[in-house]
C-alpha cells in the first residue's frame, strides 16, 4: 500500500515535466500546439508536439500573434517582425 501510494505520489509530481509543450497563437487566432526550438529574425521554428520525431517547420514572424512557452511565459510579435 505505501509503496503503490509512493509511486503515485512521484508520477504526479513529474506529471507536468512530461507534458512540456508551447503554444504559438497566429494572427488568425488559431492555435499550435507545439516545442519552439529556435526563433530566428524572420522565423520560427518548432516541432508539432504530437510528432515529437517531426522535422521542423519554419514559420514566419509575421503570422504569429505570441507564443506562450511551457514555463508560463508570454512573446508577443508585431506585424512588422
């Protein structure tokens, strides 16, 4: 009984570190869920977090709205980037 209530209890906490995506808004308010792995000065470029062995897609600045990064935090870009 403790040890099935250990394991879970550590399979809760690391819970959320296995899930860690980002999500890129577009301008057309649709949503991608996502792993940015870089951010160039015309693109980005991230992986579809449903295929994790993907090859990256380049997308430009200027259709992106924000992302929102795994950590809670906010990017905004400009039209203009």
């Amino acid at each position: 009984m403790k040890r099935t209530l250990l394991i879970a209890l550590i399979s809760f906490l690391c819970f959320p570190y296995g899930i860690a995506q980002d999500l890129i808004v577009l301008r057309t308010d649709e949503e991608i869920i996502s792993k940015v792995t870089a951010i160039q000065k015309w693109h980005i470029l991230y992986r579809p977090f449903s295929e994790a062995d993907a090859e990256e897609i380049k997308l430009a600045k200027a259709e992106v709205s924000y992302i929102l990064y795994q950590d809670g935090m906010k990017q905004y870009f400009s039209p203009e980037d």
